[in-house]
C-alpha cells in the first residue's frame, strides 16, 4: 500500500486554514497537516475538529509553532507550545507532531530538547518527527542558527522529518540524507529547490532536488509515514493558479509512489 499523500496548510497561505481543508478535500488529498500559525482556526483544535468533520479529511499530522513567524503563538515557552501540539493531535487523531530544533538563542530549550523529547515521546503514541533545517546566510557569512543543530543525523532523534526543499538551502544530498537517516526517517515534506540560499518550497519538478528518486525510493523500502505536499503558493494570482499548483503536487506524488524492487542493502533505490 503507497503511503498517504497529504496537504499541509502550508501550502494554501495567504488562504485560511478552512479553505486549506476545502482544497484538499476537493482535490483528492489522503489527509491535512496543520501548521500552527497565526491564523486563529489553526490554533484551536475543537474548529478543527469541525473542519474534519465538515470535509470528511483526517488530519494526520501537526506542525508544532517553531518558525520564526509564529514565535508567540500558544505562547512564547516552547515545552508548553510542543505540549499543546501532542495534546491537539492526540484529540484529533493525528499520528505526528512536526517540530524544528530549537533556536540557539533558545538556550535552555536547546540545552534539554533532545532528552526532553524523549521523555515527552514515552508518555505517548504520538510520533515528534525533528526536521531537518539549513545554515542561515548573509552575504558570504554562514549562520549556526540551531542549536543542537539544523542537521537531525547529527542527534539520535527516533522519527524525523525529511524536507527537500530544506536540502536544497543547505546543500545536502537528499539521497544520502534519506538512506543516513534510514527507519528514522518517517515524515516528509515534499517539495523542490534550486539551490538558492532562499527557502523556495517549489513544486515538486520544478527544482533540482531527487524527488521523484525519492518517492520511488520510499514506496520501494516500506516507508509507512506519511508525505506531506509543503509547496509555496504565494504569488499565485488567484485560486485557480493555486489549486493547479497543488493538483500538480499531488499528481506527482503519487505517480512517484510506486513500488520497485528493494535493493536488499536497507538503502533507497537510486
């Protein structure tokens, strides 16, 4: 069985959090990842839980408010906010809760996030998959802006987040990341790059990034997480250019999700 292709409301900004939910719906997506973000529905489980209900779409996964933009949401303590995120998804039955490592400026979050993950994930079924981030850049200059660092192979992290358009920033192979990463890669934000030093969040195929590889890769080793479209459509001039954008998304995702051979090593197929 292909893994679930799902929408993160993400993709949909500057439209509400409803509309996100409509979209999917409408165009045959397998369930919604909330990002947590400004907009007050995402924050509020119970108008979420309507919006399931409403549109007969799971959600199966939450985004945890850790960028930069939702720094005072659910409150600016990040333990709270991560408990807050367990306790939405446990209510609406979503399996994972996304979360970025911490700022550096973060310092006591930094300090415990990997053993207090761990404490939080034995209280609990549900799944805190660390993505993977990049180096900050200005000019010449390179940033650590993440503490313990923007690379979740560099921790023992049990479930992680796989984002391409996040490889892209920060040079990494996708490929090689995927397969260092092995069973403990069990999300994935599927997007595109051009190796630009800006977050693009593209269309998959329309940037450098091995998604298609990827996909096939994945189908073909057992993957049982769940792929999450976390596409950029901000510039779109309208909702039919949007939903175009994200039909395509989908369309590629699962044409990708097919089964070939395993390679009998543990790693993906190249």
């Amino acid at each position: 069985m292909s893994p679930l292709v799902t929408l993160s409301t993400a993709s949909t900004f500057p439209e509400s959090t409803s509309a996100s939910f409509e979209m999917a719906a409408r165009l045959g997506y397998d369930g919604v990842e909330v990002m947590v973000l400004n907009d007050a529905v995402s924050q509020d489980p119970e108008a979420l839980l309507r919006l399931r209900d409403e549109y007969g779409i799971p959600i199966t996964s939450i985004h945890a408010p850790c960028l930069l933009i939702s720094q005072r949401v659910w409150g600016s303590e990040p333990w709270s906010k991560l408990q807050r995120a367990q306790a939405a998804a446990e209510m609406l039955g979503a399996s994972t809760v996304v979360v970025h490592p911490p700022f550096r400026w973060q310092r006591d979050y930094a300090r415990d996030f990997v053993s207090g993950l761990e404490a939080m994930a034995s209280e609990t079924d549900i799944r805190f998959a660390v993505e993977n981030m990049f180096p900050w850049r200005a000019a010449s200059r390179e940033f650590a802006a993440y503490a313990p660092g923007w690379d979740v192979r560099d921790e023992d992290y049990p479930h992680t987040t796989l984002d391409l358009s996040h490889t892209s920033v920060s040079g990494s192979d996708a490929m090689e990341m995927a397969d260092d990463l092995a069973g403990r890669l069990t999300h994935l934000h599927l997007a595109d790059g051009s190796g630009s030093s800006r977050d693009e969040h593209l269309v998959p195929g329309r940037g450098n990034q091995p998604c298609a590889a990827l996909l096939r890769g994945l189908a073909a080793s057992g993957f049982d997480g769940h792929v999450v479209v976390e596409i950029s459509t901000r510039k779109a001039t309208d909702r039919a250019e949007r939903e175009r954008d994200l039909a395509e998304s989908l369309a590629f995702a699962r044409s990708h999700l097919v089964l070939d051979e395993p390679t009998g090593s543990g790693g993906l197929v190249r």
